[in-house]
C-alpha cells in the first residue's frame, strides 16, 4: 500500500510536511510558526470529518466528536510539538491516530443507537516536548492540576517570550474547559524492546520514575591565559564535572532488576567566548528508574557528589527548579482491555514499562487510562531518524480504534466513571 491510497498514510505525510527538516524529522517546538502551522492543519483536517475544535487557556486542542449528547467524554491524544530537529512520530502519531480511530468509532457505530455510552475528543496537548518552554507535559500538566495556568502562561522562553505571548502569536489560546472521565494514547515506543522482541504492539504498564533538576553554577569570568589555574571560579569545569557525575551515577547504581539512566540534556555557557573562563552554566540533569528505592538512592548520590564538585572548581552550584514524577502504573482493567483488542485483532503484544514521559503519565493520576506502543525501528526518537514502519502505525491505528470502540461501549468505565473489573481471561502476551 502506497502512501498516498491509504488515508492515515496520506494525512501523516500531509502533517509531516509542516516544521520538516531537510534531514526527513520536524522542527515544530511548541507555540512556533511551524507549530502553529501544524495545529491549523490539524484543525482543518478534523473539522472537515465533522469535529469541533476549541482551546484552553494554555494552549490544549480539543477536537471534539459528538456520539451522543450529553454522555461524558472519552479524551485521546497526545502532543504536535516536537524538538529540535525531532522526528516526524514522536507524539504527532499519536494525535493523528486518535482523530482516524475516532472517526472509524463513529462510522461503526452509525444504526446502532444506544451502543456508545461516550463522546471522544481527541487532545493535542499543548507543549509536551519542554524544549522551548520548560518543564515538559505542560498543557497536561496544568489539565490535571499539576502546574498553574498562571504560572505557565507567564513562562519563557530563551528569548524572553511567554507562553502566552507565543500562544497568541499563532492563535490556538481560548477558555475551553472540558472533563474528561478516561484517556486513550498511542505513542511510538522510542527504546527498541518491541523490535528486539518481534511484537507489534506494546502494553505499557507502567512509568518509570524521573528526578530532573535545573542546575546553575557560578563561577567568575576571567581571562583563560592570563589568569592561573589557582585563582579560577570555572563554571564550565563544575558543570562538565555535574555531567560525568551523572554518567558514573547511572552505571554504579544500576541493577541487574532496575537500571538507572541519567542525562544532561541542555547546557548554556555564559558568556561561551573564546578567550573568557564561564561565569554561570545553566544544565539540566534528568536521573530516572524504575524502581523508587533505585532512584532515590541515585539521586542522594548525586546530590552528595555536588558539595565535593563544587570544592574541586571552586563554584557554587545552585539547584533551581525540579520535574519529577513516579514509577506508577496504568490501570489493570485498561490493560486487559488492550490485550483483548490486541488479540481480537491478532496482533502481537506484550507488557512494556515506558522510560519516556507522555501526556499519559500526567492523565494516569486523574482519570483511568490506556497506554499503548508501536514499535520505533532501533528504538530511534529526538532524531530525525526516527523512524516507524506504515505497517506498523496502521496496526496501531486499527488497535487503538478497537480499544476505543470498547471503552465508548462502557467496557473500560461505566458512564459514571467506574473502572469495570478485569475480565482476568486475556493474555498479556501473545
Ligand atoms: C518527557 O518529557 C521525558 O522527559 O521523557
Ligand atoms: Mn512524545
Ligand atoms: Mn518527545
């Protein structure tokens, strides 16, 4: 099947063109003129298959389709934005399946009045990428109350402009509210446990927990020839010693049951000149496992570490705002529901734990919720490599499509949100 004679092929390569790359990703960080190409797309696609579009107060896109009037709604979805020179898959995928399953759910179910107990719209969450505005997950985050609507909009960016400015830049701000009594996403794996063990579809159980941490060292500017070694403040010498720390913390703390990845994904050097020893570095260092006791031990270790860096450069390293969140798993009952759809369709699936954060993570705490994985070919993602096979995403599309017919059938919670027991007949792994 070509691209362009399967409709979710062809509406992917229309949504991939939008922020692309000349090395094949995208390059759409939240609230940019490429992501705010990307959401307009979005909205004139559904719109045209008969849904209602609408904005919160931070930037969330509600794509809504109305089954019946009235009944709680069914929210699936996940995120547009991507990073820096990112992949075209990364939470885009997942959006554009929640709009085609959707749309398939409700041709389904034409003639068959009181069959669906629930409407779906379909969530474009604002900013889960963290890259241009930090922290990450954030329209979810404030959607399950986690983060201020304030105190995100008033946000920055590098460059001094707020969250809210950039939204009413590109024109996707509103007052929408909407509640929402169970959440569906399907995201490529982006680690390659799927691929390496030849399953299709993966059941994601559980998050694995992340501490990440803003840090800032001071140091003081200085020549780099004419001042000696003995009288520097070198920020950058404290920073890249935080840097290995964090490397040495992942391979002495990892268990043959529970590893331990650490990371400094962002690092800014002041003034970054030639012939001037760092002021201040600003870094971001992530430690994350599966399992709580792992990882809070990982962490005192690296905190301990940080008194002996700052001794060895002669700098004050100073911990700014943290993101945490914790191993916790996904709902049984949504689970079992997956594995039966799964399995109905004759698709291959087995139980992953996810290492990523996902707008799941956030919407788990609040609402019983369904994750699900295609496979990501090497486990590449952040990259413009990233790559998932057609064949893949539309077995996921047609998973997904199938789980959510179930759950707006009241298989997964009853309209007056209570999750419905595990049938306990379906195999996990098949
Ligand atoms: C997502 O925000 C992640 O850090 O995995
Ligand atoms: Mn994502
Ligand atoms: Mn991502």
């Amino acid at each position: 099947m070509t691209p362009t004679n399967n409709p979710f092929l062809a509406d992917f390569t229309s949504m991939s063109s939008h922020g692309a790359t000349a090395g094949g990703g995208v390059d759409r960080q939240a609230a940019t003129v490429a992501d705010g190409q990307t959401r307009n797309w979005f909205r004139g696609l559904v719109e045209g298959h008969g849904f209602t579009v609408r904005y919160d107060a931070v930037g969330n896109q509600y794509a809504m389709l109305e089954l019946v009037p009235g009944a709680p709604w069914i929210a699936v979805g996940s995120h547009l934005d991507s990073q820096p020179l990112g992949g075209r898959f990364d939470g885009a995928y997942g959006v554009l399946a929640g709009a085609h399953a959707a749309k398939r759910v409700q041709e389904s179910l034409a003639g068959t009045e009181g069959t669906a107990l629930f409407n779906i719209v379909v969530i474009n969450w604002f900013n889960e990428e963290g890259c241009r505005f930090k922290p990450s997950m954030m329209g979810s985050s404030v959607y399950t109350g986690k983060l201020p609507a304030n105190q995100v909009l008033e946000t920055t960016d590098p460059a001094g402009t707020t969250v809210r400015e950039a939204l009413e830049a590109i024109g996707t701000i509103g007052d929408f509210e909407l509640p929402v009594a169970a959440y569906v996403e399907i995201h490529i794996e982006q680690g390659r446990s799927l691929e390496d063990r030849g399953l299709s579809i993966g059941l994601v159980e559980s998050t694995w927990g992340a501490n990440k941490y803003e840090f800032t060292v001071h140091g003081d500017q200085a020549h780099t020839g004419a001042t000696v070694i003995a009288d520097r403040r070198d920020a950058l010498l404290g920073a890249s010693a935080l840097v290995v720390a964090a490397r040495e913390i992942a391979l002495e703390h990892s268990t043959k049951e529970h590893m331990v990845i650490t990371s400094c994904g962002e690092f800014t050097v002041f003034p970054n000149s030639p012939v001037v020893v760092a002021s201040r570095v600003n870094l971001l260092v992530d430690v994350r496992s599966t399992d709580p006791d792992v990882l809070a031990a990982a962490d005192a270790d690296l905190h301990a570490r940080i008194a002996k860096i700052e001794q060895l450069a002669n700098v004050r390293i100073e911990r700014g705002k943290e993101h945490v969140w914790g191993a916790k798993a996904y709902d049984a009952a949504g689970l079992e529901l997956a594995a039966r759809a799964a399995a109905s369709l004759g698709l291959s699936h087995g139980v992953v734990r996810t290492l990523a954060g996902h707008d799941s993570t956030n919407m788990k705490d609040i609402v019983p919720t369904i994750m699900l994985f295609v496979p990501s070919v090497e486990g590449i993602s952040h990259n413009e490599r990233e790559l998932t096979s057609d064949a893949d995403m539309l077995k996921g599309v047609d998973l997904l499509t199938e789980v959510l017919a179930r759950v707006v059938r009241g298989e997964f919670i009853s309209p007056s949100g209570v999750v419905e027991e595990p049938a306990g007949d379906s195999s996990l792994v098949s």
